[in-house]
C-alpha cells in the first residue's frame, strides 16, 4: 500500500496526516504530486520539506520530515501535515 516514492524514499504518512488526507479526500499519490511539482513558499529545517500547490482558489500544502521506518528497515519521508486553505488577495 505505501509503495509511493519521492526521491527515491517511501512515503509514508503519520497519523494525523492520514486523517487529514482523508478530510480533504486526498491519497498519498496526491502528496507526491504536490511535492514533485509544487512550490517551496518558505524554508524549514534541515530534514524538512514543505510545498504548496495551487487548485483554483484552494492550496494544499504537505510537510515532510526524513525518518528512518522499524517496519521498512529503511528511511523514508513521514508525512506530518497536509493542509488547505484558501489563498487571500
């Protein structure tokens, strides 16, 4: 099921994370997305990565932190947050 890679690590969502993508209807396949094509508004830590995409009047964002998975046995990116707002003029 997490079979889904970015940078050549599996994506992998927490728990609130994947209750978010389930209150926006998004999949991990969307979170991918939005990090291979969106856009970086502002710089995090050393080990995290945030984008944001725009759909119409909406942005998604997804946060990402590199981790190492005792399941897996490897690292991977844990996804942390996935947000939506509406974007102000």
């Amino acid at each position: 099921m997490f079979n889904i890679r970015y940078k050549g690590l599996r994506l992998v969502p927490s728990k609130s994370a994947a209750e978010e993508l389930w209150r926006y209807g998004l999949t991990i396949e969307d979170c991918k997305e939005i990090l291979e094509n969106g856009y970086e508004p502002r710089k995090r830590g050393k080990d995290t990565t945030e984008k944001w995409m725009d759909f119409g009047h909406k942005t998604y964002n997804v946060v990402v932190v590199e981790s190492y998975n005792h399941m897996y046995k490897e690292k991977v990116y844990l996804i942390i947050h996935v947000g939506r707002f509406t974007k102000r003029k």
